[in-house]
C-alpha cells in the first residue's frame, strides 16, 4: 500500500460486494477516493458458500476501485457478518499479586487474555473481546482503571463469537484475489462507527442495518456497545415473496421493489396497477401496487419485530437501560419508502434513517453518503484507525513476540489464542493493541501459512 496513508474496506455483502478506498483530509474526515462495486455471488445470508465465485465478485470490485482512484490495493479490512454470528455477555475477574502497584495495560492484557481462553462450543472463535466497565476492589462502574491502586480487577465483557470456518473461508477468498487481509470487524460495528454521532452512543441507540441477506443489529449506550446481533434475512426475503406471491422473475420483483414498493400498505389506492411485460410473448401481468405493498408489509414488519425483540433482550424496558435515541436504520433494505414511520409505529421509539456522511469529507460524491454504503465507510475508518495505531507503535522499538510457526499453533489451539507476553509495565508504549488486533495478525500469519 502506498504510504500516503490510503486505506481500503471490502463490505463482503450477499447483494454486493463494496471495494472502497479513502483517506484521511488534514480536517479528519473521510475523503473516498475510488469505489469498485460489483454482484455478490456466492455469498447466502452474509457467509461464504462459493468460494471461486466470492473470489470473482471481490476482484471485479477491486479492480473497479483501482480504475476510479488510480491506487493500487494491496491489503484490505473485511466485514463479517451472518447468522453464524453470536454475542454473549461474561465477566471475568483477575487477582494482582501486587496492591501496592497501580494498575496497568500488562493487568488488563491479562485480564482479556484469560476471557479469550473461554471454551466456546466446537467449531467456534471468539471475535471481539470488548470491555464494558471495570470494578476495582468491588468498586463499580469504572471506565478507565489504568493508574489506579487495587487488588482485585474485574469486568464486564460483551464477547462476539463466530464460526470459525466462516471466518478462514473469507480470509481464504480475500488471500486468492492477491489481497492481504489487514484486519476483520463486525459488521454492525463498522456500520455504527459509520453513521452514528458520539452523542447518540451516549444516550443509548440501536443501529438497524438491514443488508440483502442479513439485518445486523447493534446497541450503545453510555458510549460503550452493549449488544450486537446478526438477524439471518434482510432485503431479499421481501424480493422472494414478491416473486412468489405475484409469479414474476427475481430482476422484476426486484424492480418492483425499489420502484413502487413501500412498506405501509394504506398509502396505496386500490386502483393503482403496474402491468410487468409477460415471458416470451406471454400476457403481461398486472400487479396492484396495494398486493405489492401488503406483501413487502407482511415481512418488514418480521424483520422489524426479530430486531425490536433484540432490544429488549438487551433490556430497552428498564429505565437504566433505556435507549433515548431510539432506533437508527441504514444498509440497502432501509431505502424503502414509509419504513421510518413503521418502525416508529411498531417498536414506538424514535427512529431516523442513518447516512454515513457523519465523517465524509465536504466534498464527497453524494452517492457515497447513501445507507447502501455505510458498512463500507465504517471500514476505511477502521482500517485507517489501525494504521494510525500501527504508525504510533512502530515509534516504540519492541522485541519480537513470537515466531509465524508459533502463531500458527496459536490459531489452530484455542489455549493459545493471546500473546503470552504481556508486555512489561515499564516498557513505553504508545496504543495498546487490541486483543482482536493480535487475533487478526494470527489468522494473517495463519492464512500465509495455510497456502
């Protein structure tokens, strides 16, 4: 990668596959420099079913980002999502062995480190290890322990786990385009970092994402995320049925869809009629746009009711708990017409639809601040957040960890999914690497290895 500081996500999506490369103006906003776009094949409900084809659609969008932006890509940070996906709350305490000293990132390192080691059910990874809030000695609801004295640490953790095949196929698909893979996110996450405000985290919000074969779904509150969720259908179980329910092929009922279609059925008159020309010489047909509508009705409101049940799974009702700002919808499925005014209507909070043009640059091209493209923007940040962090390490001279073979047995064996060394509290060091960083640097040196 060129080191003029660029950075590119890859949105693995099962519509579309989003190549988008940015960079950071001298404002600290988002400049996108070149987009690549192409037709998901082979990706069913946000995981990987068909490798060659995967393969196919992420270099076509590659190559679509390179011609627009005149960059080479070289490494790249990947979504993941699907239904796969599953997040557990846990907490987990350390014993210091030293009182006297104040705490430090060594402690903390540690403290993360033993939820890594966690026994998930086979076949599973843990994703994200993310920090809710401390308690030092029984004292609770500390947000930053560093620097303080106390024996006893603990915390609260919203662990994220995903299959781990799911995982090494799409490091495998982006490894076989000639990418490196610098980093994976949760989607919901990079999504959230895309069109949320630091005041909505703080007051308590759900993000809705709802993509072409998943809805992902993510909550903040008191600017920590408290919950994430990937709901196995989004956008094209609403083309099935058309399809189904008005006998015409899936580009039609697509068509259909994004032209006419809307989510509140009372807002159509009865007369109103879209006539679709017939297969081959066959008679048109002619669909009422209130059928139309009564169908994509029936499943938003599925969709809507599998999230709203999230949210108060995460426990909405309870006043501490309470999300003051409501619901925020982006991703493709949130484009359709009333969907604002259903959601209001079915769950009663306050919803608006989410743009990721938080961060854009002023003078970006006003088709990327649309909700298609929020996960990818939430990617080019994360991706240019973890260059930030690696340009701020590499000022602090550390000895080697590890070795590759090392790290290969460290992905293969669970026990070893962390670094053991800690580092020493009396080593300077700039940005602590999260854990998931260390993760992904495994399953890079994993990938590499694998060939």
């Amino acid at each position: 990668m060129e080191n003029n500081n660029i950075a590119v996500g890859l949105d693995i999506g099962t519509t579309k596959i989003v190549a988008m490369i940015g960079r950071r103006n001298e404002y600290g906003k988002l400049e996108i420099l070149g987009v690549g776009k192409s037709k998901s094949l082979g990706v069913h409900r946000g995981v990987v079913n068909n490798i060659t084809q995967t393969i196919q659609s992420i270099q076509q969008a590659v190559q679509g980002a390179e011609s627009d932006s005149d960059y080479k890509i070289s490494e790249v940070v990947v979504g993941i999502a699907g239904q796969h996906i599953r997040s557990l709350q846990h907490s987990d305490y350390i014993t210091r062995s030293n009182a006297d000293e104040v705490i430090n990132d060594a402690d903390i390192d540690l403290l993360i480190n033993q939820v890594y080691k966690l026994v998930m059910l086979p076949g599973e990874e843990i994703i994200h290890v993310l920090p809710q809030e401390y308690k030092v000695d029984g004292q609770a609801e500390i947000k930053e322990p560093i620097g303080m004295y106390g024996g006893r640490l603990e915390a609260n953790f919203h662990v994220v786990v995903g299959q781990v095949s799911s995982i090494r196929n799409i490091g495998r698909c982006v490894k076989s385009s000639g990418l490196d893979l610098a980093g994976i996110t949760l989607e919901p996450l990079a999504s959230a970092n895309a069109v949320l405000s630091q005041e909505e985290k703080e007051a308590g919000v759900a993000l809705i994402d709802i993509g072409g074969g998943t809805t992902d779904l993510a909550i903040f509150k008191d600017g920590i995320i408290r919950h994430t969720a990937v709901i196995p259908f989004g956008g094209n179980v609403i083309t099935e049925d058309i399809k189904e329910g008005c006998s015409i092929i899936e580009k039609q009922a697509e068509l259909l869809k994004i032209k006419f279609g809307s989510a509140w059925p009372g807002e159509n008159k009865d007369n109103e009629i879209v006539s679709i020309p017939g297969l081959r010489g066959r008679e048109p047909k002619e669909i009422t746009l209130k059928n139309l509508s009564k169908i994509i009705h029936a499943r938003v409101v599925e969709i809507i009711e599998q999230a709203y049940l999230e949210i108060k799974n995460y426990g909405h009702e309870e006043q501490k708990k309470k999300l003051i700002a409501g619901i925020v919808l982006t991703g493709g499925g949130s484009q359709l017409n009333h969907l604002k005014q259903l959601v209001e209507y079915i769950t009663g909070m306050d919803t608006r639809i989410g743009y990721p043009n938080e961060h854009l640059a002023g003078d970006s091209d006003p088709d990327m601040a649309s909700p298609l493209y929020a996960t990818a923007v939430g990617l080019v940040m994360n991706a240019i957040e973890n260059q930030s962090k690696i340009v701020a390490e590499e000022d602090v001279v550390e000895p080697p960890t590890e070795t590759t073979s090392e790290a290969e047995n460290a992905i293969d064996n669970d026990e070893e999914q962390t670094e053991n060394s800690a580092p020493k509290p009396s080593e300077p060091k700039k940005e602590r690497k999260s854990i998931f960083e260390k993760w992904a640097d495994k399953l890079k040196d994993f990938l590499d290895n694998a060939e």
